[in-house]
C-alpha cells in the first residue's frame, strides 16, 4: 500500500468521523468533538490513500493504565482491501501495555475476539419518550451539574470508570448544548446524568444513580427539557435494575454493543451504573 498512512486526526477530521458514525446509525452526539479532541488530541487516528481519508480509529489514553478504543470504521465501498486493520494494529500499537476497553456492535465482536478482547456486559440501546418517570426521593434536589465542585464531579465519576478522566469530564459537564443534572442530598451527590443533542434522539449519557428512583428522576427531568425529542439511553445489563427503569419507562430497545476489554474487567460501581458514557470514549 505504497500510498496509504497512518496519521493523527485534526479538530476538523473529528467532525468527519462524526459524519461516518452517523451513517452506521450511530447517531453521534452534534458537539461530541469537543469534549473528545480536549480528551487526548493525539488518540485519533486516520488512514489516508493518496490523502483521501478511508479509515479512522479513536485510541484515547487514559492514566498511565487504561485505554479506550472507538470510531473503528473504513468507508464501505473500500472494506476488505486492508485499510481498517492498519488502521487498528496502529491504534493498538499506541495502547500497547494498557488495559483496553471497547463498546463493539454485534457484527464485530467476534473479531474483537480474536484481537484478545472479553466480553464483561451488554449494552442496550433503549430509546423513546418517559413515561411513569418516578421522584426523586424525600429531601433530594436535582441541579445543575455545572454548580457542583468539580472534585466532587470527578470523584463521583470516578466510582463508574477505570480512570481519572478530568479533561474529559469537564468539557462533557459542560459542552455546547448539554444539560447535566446532578441529585444531591445532605450535601452529597446521589446521581448524575448529561444529555446531549444527536442527529436523531438525544443521547443520556452517563446515568449515575444511588436507586431506580434517581436515574428515573433524572432522565424524566433531562426528557422533560425537550418534550418533543426522544431520547435515548445505553443501559448496561450488568445492572438488572438499569434495564427494569428502562422499561419502566416505556424506552423501547433498539441497538446493541457488548462492553469488551483486553485486561480483567475493571472494579467499578456496577450497580450505580445506568447508562454509560459514550461509544467512542468509554
């Protein structure tokens, strides 16, 4: 492949890889490039033939010990020709020596597989307008997670991911057109949750909660802002109780990833977990 290589993705590729992400029926967040450029702008990587983009990977690090692997995609009309496996030796290459996690569709699990990924849990899509949204409990309030104390932010989130991801953290809670909601009682933070704008329904993501009963709060109340926009969750079946809310909710089930890692599943707080993150940045 005399004219094909490897190289890091400028801020404006970012919003192309969101383009091609859009359409696998991702539906990608409209300002997510923000928060994952400010991340690790030297973790996206492009495959260019004759300077024409055709294949991306994301391979952001986090800590000293942890990665995360997303935005795994070639062009259609060029697969099967090597692009995209080039593409991910060097994106793992990059991650060497850490424990990596992914979020892979269905039809790509098996060749994670084989990469030397397991997987720890299924994530389920679920979309749709709440319905039966439950209180919050006696004598918690829902604020706006931009007015709580950032180490308290980072410190609550770092109970349901492997890493410290500050820089991360930040621009997500606060990003163009997100609304973050935190619940808080006796001072001390109960939940949180982001909603963000996306081509088709707006994505929550993530969902923290002490109980059914908070997360419910907090998705009904993030839904509420926009009454005529489904939304849409990514619940992890690690949590029984995550998947029982959607339900409850009336969120209908419509896409599917399975949560994969190349080390042991890392120690985090599963059953606070309601809805993860992202796809592309764990």
């Amino acid at each position: 492949m005399p004219n094909f290589e490897i190289t890091t993705a400028s801020a404006d590729d970012l919003v192309m890889l969101a383009d091609w992400a859009h359409a696998e029926s991702w539906n990608p967040g409209l300002t997510d490039h923000h928060a994952f450029y400010a991340t690790d702008p030297r973790g996206f990587l492009i495959g260019r033939l004759d300077g024409d983009p055709v294949s991306c990977v994301s391979v952001v690090r986090y800590g000293t010990a942890f990665g995360f692997l997303g935005f795994y995609l070639t062009r259609p009309e060029l697969r099967g020709r090597g692009y995209g496996i080039r593409t991910w030796r060097a994106g793992m290459s990059r991650l060497q020596g850490r424990n990596v996690g992914l979020d892979g569709v269905v039809a790509q699990q098996d060749n994670y597989r084989k990469s030397g990924f397991r997987s720890a849990w299924t994530n389920m899509r679920y979309e749709g307008r709440p319905a039966d949204v439950p209180s919050a409990p006696p004598g918690t309030a829902l604020v706006d997670a931009r007015g709580i104390r950032f180490d308290q932010l980072a410190a609550y989130d770092r109970c349901f991911f492997p890493a410290e991801r500050d820089s991360f953290l930040a621009s997500w809670i606060a990003g163009p057109a997100h609304a973050s909601l935190a619940a808080v009682r006796d001072g001390e933070l109960r939940g949180l949750a982001v909603l963000r704008p996306c081509r088709t329904s707006s994505r929550i993501g993530p969902v923290y909660a002490e109980s059914p009963e908070v997360a419910g709060a907090l998705i009904g109340a993030l839904a509420a802002g926009d009454p005529d926009t489904p939304v849409a969750v990514d619940v992890p079946d690690v949590n029984p109780a995550a998947v029982r809310l959607a339900q409850r909710l009336g969120l209908t089930p419509s896409f599917e990833t399975a949560r994969m890692y190349t080390g042991p599943s890392p120690d985090i707080d599963h059953p606070g977990l309601y809805g993860i993150t992202s796809l592309e940045l764990g």
